[in-house]
C-alpha cells in the first residue's frame, strides 16, 4: 500500500510541482480543495478532498485514508493589504490551516505536518518583525500549530522560503515578467533595482519541502523545528535582469525608478532562521533561466 499525503494549495504553482514529484514517488496525493471547481483544477491524479467543511467532518473524511503527511502550501498573498484583503488573508493564512491540524492530529499515529512559511515573517531581524499583514497571518498560524506540536500530537517542520521560479509560473512574478519583457519587447516599469532577491528554482523547492518531511519522520524527537531554506542565488534586481538579458539574448526595456521601492526591501541579505540541514539546492540561475528559456 503506498504512502498517503494530504496537500494544500495544490493548484498553485509549487503546489503543482510538489503534487508531481510526490505521485512520482508512488505516494498516493489527496489535495485539500474549496469548491468543486477547485477540484477540477487539480494536478492529473491528485484526489480533492474538500476543506470547506467543519473540522469534525473534515477528520471523518481524512481518518480512513492514512494521511501519514501534510504538505501545507495553501496561502494568500498581498505585499500590502487594503482593507478588503483581511478576511481571505485570516481565512487562507490562519483558520485553514487550523482546520487540517484539527482534522488529522493522532495520538496513535502522528502525522508529518511541513508548514511552508515565507522570509518575510522575519523582515531583516533576528525575531519576528513581519514586513506585511500576510506575513503576519503566517506567523501567527505558526504560533497556532506550535499548539498542536505541543498538544495534539503533530510533528511539524516549519520552512521559511524567499522567491521560487521556474516552469509554468502563472504568478506575475519578477522573473517572469522579465522573462515576458524580453520576449515581447514590452517596456517595463521598475523600481531603482538595488534591492537583493534570492531565488530558489522550483524544482529545488520541491525536494527541500519532500527532505524536510524525512527529516521529522525519521527522527521522532524533530516533532518542532523551523529550518530556512535559501536559493543557490542572491542578486540585485538590476544584476537579476542582466542575467535574464544574457539567457535571452534580448535587451529589457527597463525603465528604473519608475516605481519606489516598497516600504520593506531587501538590502543586505537577511537570516531567516537554521538552513535546513542535509539539504542544498541544485539549480543555479544561469542553468534555471537557460531551461525556461528553452521551454
């Protein structure tokens, strides 16, 4: 019988490639889903299991399937939230995740829960210093699984991320649209450009996320730890553009200063926390934009 995972944001874009790499695994993805329309948006051969129901009935539901892992990527993401944005921000970013703690917490068999967290929770500092009420509501349900580590019998692996690219990126994210400026020759407006950026392909993520769930289920005394993990690049977003220029062979239009820098940028690299150990990531830069490119 294979292994049985349980995965939130599955129809995102590292949730896809999480959702691929498990089943290539032979485990056997249930994906935690809002609608039935959701549903139909999954990857091939994951199995949705609704998640918009009441705690009790989404253990009923869980129980008979041996939910041995929790892959929790489901988010909301705002730089900077109006006021419209607080309810689906609490609702994604804290009462979801509750819900899935509730509904598979065992004292008999405890599950592997890898909560994925973003730098942005620690903004620059040692301690919580969250840049965004979006990194907030990651710290604060951080703070709420801690509960269940402590009390209902999870075991849990909290990973810190900075930026992911790579193949079929829906996200309108810097390299992205800098991969589309240079295609297009479209003009694009930029900040002054000075602030860094780490980038962790996609596919490296996806194995930090898969090693960090050995990690605690091989080890039972891992049943809190909270690791970083940190791309093979750190650059400038003038030096990331020159790298894109260079994949593409195409000049980018870039019009620098057009847009201020936001109000928390990342000037001098931050520590995020322990690297996550035995893992390093594999895709450096050149090679990951070179692929998209030839995609």
């Amino acid at each position: 019988m294979s292994e049985a995972a349980l995965v939130t944001g599955a129809t995102g874009f590292v949730g896809r490639h999480l959702c691929a790499a498990l089943q290539s695994s032979d485990v056997e993805v249930h994906a935690a889903v809002r609608s039935e329309e959701a549903g139909r948006s999954l990857p091939p051969g994951a199995n949705p299991v609704r998640s918009d129901k009441p705690a009790s009935e989404l253990r009923a539901r869980l129980q008979p399937l041996g939910i041995g892992r929790v892959f929790h990527l489901a988010t909301h993401f705002v730089a900077e939230h109006t006021s419209e944005d607080v309810e689906p921000l609490i609702d994604s970013n804290l009462l979801l995740g509750c819900r899935i703690a509730e509904a598979v917490a065992s004292e008999e068999h405890p599950p592997v829960f890898v909560n994925v967290g973003t730098a942005w929770q620690r903004g620059g500092r040692p301690n919580y210093h969250p840049t965004s009420l979006y990194a907030a509501t990651k710290e604060g349900f951080e703070n709420l699984l801690y509960y269940y580590a402590l009390r209902k019998r999870i075991w849990v692996a909290n990973l810190r991320l900075f930026d992911s690219y790579g193949p079929n990126d829906p996200r309108n994210k810097l390299v992205s649209a800098l991969l589309h400026s240079a295609e297009h020759d479209r003009r694009l407006e930029l900040s002054p450009g000075e602030q860094l950026i780490n980038l962790c392909h996609v596919t490296d993520v996806v194995s930090a996320i898969i090693h960090a769930a050995d990690l605690v289920a091989e080890d039972p005394s891992l049943s809190w730890e909270t690791w970083a993990i940190y791309g093979a690049d750190t650059l400038t977003v003038r030096e990331l553009l020159g790298a894109v220029e260079t994949a593409t062979s195409k000049s980018i239009n870039a019009q620098w200063g057009a847009r201020p820098y936001r109000k928390e940028e990342m000037f001098e690299m931050w520590d995020v926390g322990t690297p996550l150990p035995g893992w390093l990531p594999a895709i450096r830069l050149e090679e990951g934009l070179e692929g998209l490119v030839r995609s």
